[in-house]
C-alpha cells in the first residue's frame, strides 16, 4: 500500500498513554491544523497533517470529527468567552453534547 497518496496521518496511541497530558489537563486527541507543509510541489514527511488520539477515547466518533476538523484547517468553535464556546458545532466542545458537523465559518 503506498501511503503516500494519503493527505492525513491518524495514530492511535495505547490505553493509559500521557505523553501529552500536562497537570490538571486530560486530552482526548491533538492534530495538527492542515499539513504542516502545505506545498504539495515539495513533498515530504511534513506534507501531512497528523492526528493522535487517545487509546482510551478513540472510538468516540465526536473525536474524530473535532479532531479531523483540525487536520482540515478548522480552528475551535468559540463563543464571546470561551475557545470551545459554540456547542453546535464539532469544533466547539461536544463531548457530552453528541455529534455535531461542522459550522459554515
């Protein structure tokens, strides 16, 4: 299989894996927002966008959504106060509020 016709990158890490959690910060997943070398006339590991997700969460599809979202150059949903604000959308924060798509910006 050639990998290389592929635009994004998903790993799924271990159950229990805190590599990137910070005190007092759980996480689900973390992407990259769109590839991280954009320009397609100079290919190279950084043309993709990468996504890594939780082994404890990785079979929530709002996950997917939010964080492939990123991967696709969407930035978090926000409200007036708050970076995850917008509830409606699958760039806002929806964990417990089921699966949202994506709002027109």
């Amino acid at each position: 299989m050639d990998l290389s016709t592929y635009n994004h990158r998903v790993m799924i890490l271990p159950k229990g894996h805190q590599a990137f959690q910070e005190a007092d910060c759980n996480w689900a997943g973390i992407s990259t927002t769109g590839p991280m070398n954009p320009d397609p006339s100079n290919p190279s590991v950084y043309s993709y966008s990468y996504t890594w997700l939780s082994g404890d969460m990785w079979d929530n599809t709002w996950l997917w959504f939010h964080e492939l979202g990123h991967a696709l150059w969407l930035q978090h949903a926000s409200s007036p106060t708050a970076e995850y604000g917008d509830f409606s959308s699958a760039m806002g924060a929806i964990r417990s509020f089921g699966l949202r798509c994506f709002n027109a910006p």
